[in-house]
C-alpha cells in the first residue's frame, strides 16, 4: 500500500532472506519498520497516522493490556514478571511474561502459556507508564542507579582524558557534550539548565544524545535516525554528521578504543569485563558477521562490566537487606529496585548508598576503577513520582 498504491519513496529495505539470496536479489523487502515509518510520516500524513497508530497499538498491548490481563490471571491484582538472569550476554536481566508449559505426550500435558506478567524491561520512562507499579501497602519502593554507568565506564577502558575528568564530582558529560555540540559555554550551561532555561534544557538532551548513542560506534546515517525516532531530535544529514564528528574530537580515546578493542579480540579470539567474565568471539571477521563481532568487543566490556557491577552489589546489600525486611522487586537497566517497610526505607536507602559508593571492587574483581563509580537514590511510594531522600 504504501509504495506501490500510494507511490511513497523508499528509505530502507529490510536484509536479504536466505531465500531472497539464492535467488540471486540483491535487496530485500521494502521496510516498513518504525525507522522507515517515522521517516515518511514527514511525507504523506497518511503514513504519520499509521506510524502513530503501530507505536500506540504496541505500548498498548504492551503495557495496558498485559499488566490487566495478568492481573486477571493471577487473582491478586498483580503482576509477577520473571527474572531470567542469563537472557543477556551483557548479563542484564529480561523479563518473561508468560510462564510456558512444554508439551509431554506421555503424561498427557499440552503446551500452554499462561500470561503471569509483562515485559517489564521494555517499560517506557514517562511517568504515565510508570506509574502503573505501586509498592505494596506498609512499604516504600527504592531506587539505586548506578550514575552514568556505561559512560563511566567507557571512560575507564578507553582512558580519554576528558571523560575521565568529566566523572569527577560536580561535573556533568551531558551539558558538557551539549555545549561542544551547540558552541556554547559549559558552565554557563549547566546553570542554566538547572534553573529550567529551554534552549539549556534542549542543549543538554543532545549532549545526552551524543554520549548514549555515540560511544559504540553508530554510524552518521543510523544517527540521524535514532535521534529522529527514539530522541524525537530532528536531525538533518548534516547536524547528525557534525554530532558525530564532534563526539571523536571530544574523546579521542574512544574511536582509538574500538581500534584496539578489535584488533585485540581478533587476535585472542574473546572479550572480557573488567570482572574477568569472558565472551567467545569467533569466526570470519571479513565476512558479513564482522561488524557485528567487532560491535560485541567494543561494548562486552562496558556493558558487561555493568551487569557485574550490578551482581557485585547485590552481593554487598543481601545481608542489609535482610536486616531491614527490604524484598527485591526488579532491576531495570543499570538500576536496583527494592520494596522496604516504610518505617525503615530511609535507614536502608542511607546504610545501602553508603555501601554502593564503595562497592569491593579490589576483593571481588583483584581490579580498582581509576574514576569515581556513585550510586543515585529514589523513593517513594509509586515508580513514576520517586524523589532524591534527604540523609
């Protein structure tokens, strides 16, 4: 409908099918994911509409329907995700959101699926969606992020002398990337920003674009796109270039640590996280696979490094946790969430903090990071309208 009935131009074409190869084609299906959908919705209304209806079916099915479908199901108006600790290689956990019964002919059982949960890693970061998930009465939700994880450390592998001083206290990467970008005053910036000036807060979100787009090696095209579909920044060609070119001359170290990073993986055949675990990284690194390795030795070892961090601290608070009642209620991303009596939340928050800031690393990993590695701090009572506690 859209290309052929509606005559609509073709930005992208889905990769070619093992079908499609054989038969000698040398594109794929015309795509009509969100990318391609976002992009000619600029076009022809008609694609914007569909566009917004796809994204909105989606989160509804997602996040509206699933959470009240296995709240029915349970019978206890909850929902109850399961943890699958080992779905990652970065070792981050998903979430199932159904429990799957394997069919056995023998004893008569028939393979079933049974909707307990929803795909709570997915969940969105507007309070709208959040605020669905409420601690349960008498308790407290409490919230640890491990502070600019990823780009901590990114700083630390590739050693770049900027990002390294940009993780001192009192400094923050995402004015300072958006003030290189926009050509303004960083500290100007930064108060600015903090007194709620719309251009401050509008340059600083692109300096937090750059950081978390740019640091694994996304190319300028694939830029322009993640910002217009996922940041809702409207990046031209040539806007999304300059980024790009202005996050490498901003941190050197970090194009020299994709270098380096692949040439050593290629030679030895694996990665590993700063903790010692490894990734098997094998096979023909000059055929189409390539890229895709040389992306797994770039980010295993940042992204790795922070699902270790995170065991590493869960390891530090179970006794704590114990002693103060405190119940695991889910992790998200670099983020530890914790359902405690309410009389006790703040005691917990302030003993946990403590003990996140100074996390074992020399004990538990024979390794010190040379940056600061800090933990923030949330609570209250629903996930969307956490605030910072006062210790």
């Amino acid at each position: 409908m859209l290309y052929d009935d509606w005559k609509l131009p073709v930005y992208a074409y889905n990769p070619l099918t093992e079908t499609q190869k054989k038969k000698g084609m040398i594109e794929g299906n015309r795509s009509t994911d969100k990318e391609a959908l976002h992009e000619l919705s600029f076009v022809d209304p008609r694609a914007k509409l569909i566009h917004e209806y796809r994204g909105a079916l989606n989160q509804d099915t997602k996040f509206a329907k699933a959470p009240l479908i296995s709240a029915e199901y349970n019978e206890d108006g909850r929902v109850h995700p399961t943890a699958m600790i080992f779905s990652t290689y970065s070792g981050r956990m998903t979430y199932a959101s159904a429990q799957t019964v394997r069919s056995d002919k023998e004893r008569g059982i028939k393979a079933a699926s049974y909707p307990i949960g929803f795909a709570l890693h997915q969940e969105k970061r507007e309070k709208h969606f959040r605020n669905i998930l409420i601690a349960p009465p008498g308790y407290d939700l409490v919230e640890f992020d491990a502070a600019g994880q990823e780009f901590r450390w990114m700083a630390e592998a590739s050693g770049d002398k900027t990002m390294k001083e940009l993780c001192e206290p009192g400094e923050d990467p995402h004015s300072f990337m958006g003030a290189s970008i926009v050509e303004r005053d960083y500290r100007e910036l930064i108060r600015l920003f903090h007194e709620d000036e719309e251009r401050a807060v509008q340059d600083r979100y692109l300096g937090k674009f750059a950081n978390l787009s740019c640091q694994y090696r996304t190319g300028k095209k694939k830029l322009r796109a993640k910002a217009r579909v996922d940041y809702d920044i409207p990046l031209d060609e040539m806007s999304a270039a300059r980024v790009h070119t202005k996050y490498q001359q901003t941190y050197p170290g970090v194009p020299r640590y994709w270098k380096t990073e692949i040439a050593k993986v290629r030679r030895q055949g694996y990665q590993e996280t700063f903790a010692g675990r490894r990734v098997q990284v094998v096979g023909n690194w000059d055929g189409e696979w390539g890229w895709s390795m040389g992306s797994t030795a770039i980010n295993y070892k940042i992204q790795g490094t922070g699902g270790d961090q995170k065991y590493l601290a869960f390891k530090c608070i179970k006794n704590v946790a114990r002693k103060y009642g405190a119940i695991f209620a889910w992790d998200l991303h670099d983020g530890l969430y914790w359902f405690v009596p309410s009389d006790k939340s703040l005691a917990f928050a302030a003993e946990v903090k403590g003990i996140l800031d100074n996390l074992p690393y020399r004990e538990a990993w024979d390794y010190v990071p040379s940056v600061p590695m800090p933990w923030d701090c949330k609570m209250g009572r629903i996930w969307g309208a956490m605030k910072e506690p006062t210790f």
